[in-house]
DNA sequence: CTTGAACCTCAAGTTACTTGAAGGAGTACG
DNA sequence: CGTACTCCTTCAAGTAACTTGAGGTTCAAG
C-alpha cells in the first residue's frame, strides 16, 4: 500500500484539486482549510488530506453552496454524532433556492426571447431609421422592442 | 391634458420606479443618472423623465443586463442614428448567457435532487449515527451521499 | 415651534474571490 | 558556486451592484 505521504505545494495542490493558488490562500485566510505548516523558508507545505479537505470544498461550492454553508458541512462531515437529516435539509433548501431560480431564469427566457423576436419582425432596416424599441421600456409595463 | 410637471422626492421617484433610494444616489454616482436639481436645503428633485430613465435602467436590471449593458442601451434608446440590429444582437447575446446559465442550473438541480434523495434513502436513521455522507465528497468524482 | 419622517454625505460592508506589485525560495544546469 | 527560472510570499486594491450605518440636516404637519 501507499505508506508514504504525499507533500504538495500549493501550486499542486491547487492543480490536485481544481482551484487557484489565491483562492487556497483566501480559504486559510478566512478559515476554510486550516493554517498550512511552512517550510524553513516559509512556503506551505500540504498533504492528501488537504486535498481531500479542499477537494469537498470545491465539490460543495460546486454544489452551488455558499462559503458559510460549505462551513457547517464541513463542520457536519466532520463530527460523528450528528445526524444526516441535518446536512440533507441543508441540500433540500438549498435545492428549493435552485429551482426558484430556475423559475425565475426561465420566465426571463421567454420575456428575452420576444424582445428578441419583436427586434427581428420590426427592426430589420438598417442604419438611419429611428428605432423605438425603447418606448415601451420607459413605463412599468412589459418591455417592448421597436415599437 | 397633464401639462403641469410632476416633481418627486427621491423617496417618491424611488417608490415609482421600483428600487431603493441609495440605489438611485448610486446610480447618480456612477453616471447612470444625471445629476439631480437640488432643492435650497440640498435635497434632490426629480421629474417624469428621471421616472421614464430609471424605470428604462430597472427593466433593463431586471432583463439581467449588466450595469454597463444597461449603459449602451441607455444610448442606444437615445440616439437615433443607430439601428435597431445592434440593440437586439446585445438582447441576442444575454439571451444566449441565459440559457447557459439555465442549462448549468437545470444540471445541479438533477444533481441536488440525486443528493436528496440519497440522504433519504440512506440517512432515515436518527442523531447518534455514524454518517458517511461526505466520504464520496473529498474525492474528485461525483458527490455522494451516506454511502 | 416642535416633532418626526425623510433627506444628506461619507465610509465601510457584502460575496467570493481575482489581480497586481515587489520581493524571496526552490531547483536545475553549467 | 552562480545564475536562471519558476513558484512562492505578503499586502493592497479591484470586481459587481449595491446595502448598511453613523451622524447630521431639511421638510411638512400640527
């Protein structure tokens, strides 16, 4: 087996586990991954389980998860005697929260797609001509394009 | 007719076109919005064309358009030496953006739903519990949950 | 004339990093 | 041993689009 521990620097350990080398720093900065012991000449040294650490960072951010989210699963992947119901809540209102917007997203894809289609129907002359697209855009109402 | 002006407070124009009044100092600030008159003790007027501008910049916020999207548009809708083409290839690109982002977000959902589920299948079990959702998680592969 | 809401400016906070400047550490080659 | 080159270090500031807070002024009503 695998006795021997695998040292990264950070620059492997941001490749390792797909992130930027500032954003490993950020993380330790704000708590995330833990202070990184030094070299003699002071560059972080990391090991496998940093980058496993990280790694579920970056999936959980993935995940869509915000930094203070992905801190309580850390803190929930860590300690033993919590329970699971507690992370999957987290996931289903976070997953509520994705597909409110995805409602949100796709109502917008259709307002777009007719503000697109009217631009094509009534705004094919060139140059020149005085474009009203925007007439309709100045009152509360939906937004309108050339008129 | 409706010949005399309307003149607004911030907070009024704010209520009108549907955003915060620090947000309309903020677009002062950044030259979304001109300048606004002051009264003799300082505080700012507006009237029905500041109305039309700003609820023109918010339709355009709530389109999704960028800040400096909504700054083209701006010009756009005002001169009249410039075609309607270049307003809807603008529309046509964020259109584009956004059923990226859709496809992204319709994606996580699959992904968040499997996440769920999983925990209920698995995880049913109360406090005390040994759980090993996250040990799928700290590998680069896909996220798991209680085994 | 006094109260209270709404207004003013300026500075800092928010999210999650990214970018840049100026300089030190580590490694390979000759 | 020198030097060249990449990677590392810290610190500060920038990004998007505002929001929040502090401390003080103006306006309209009663």
């Amino acid at each position: 087996m695998n006795l021997h521990v695998r040292v990264f620097t950070i620059g492997a350990l941001a490749k390792a586990a797909g992130v930027s080398t500032p954003t490993i720093r950020y993380y330790e900065e704000i708590g995330l991954l833990p202070p990184a012991p030094r070299t003699a000449g002071g560059q972080r040294t990391y090991d496998d389980d940093d980058l496993g650490r990280l790694t579920f960072i970056k999936q959980c951010r993935d995940f869509g998860f915000g930094i203070d989210q992905v801190r309580v699963l850390l803190e929930l992947s860590i300690s033993t005697d919590r329970d699971c119901v507690e992370t999957r809540d987290i996931a289903q209102r976070h997953l509520d929260e994705v597909r409110q917007k995805l409602a949100e997203l796709r109502s917008l894809e259709r307002r777009l797609e007719g503000f697109v289609t009217r631009c094509n129907a009534a705004c094919a002359g060139g140059p020149g001509q005085d474009c009203v697209i925007f007439k309709d855009m100045a009152v509360p109402a939906k937004g309108g394009c050339c008129g």
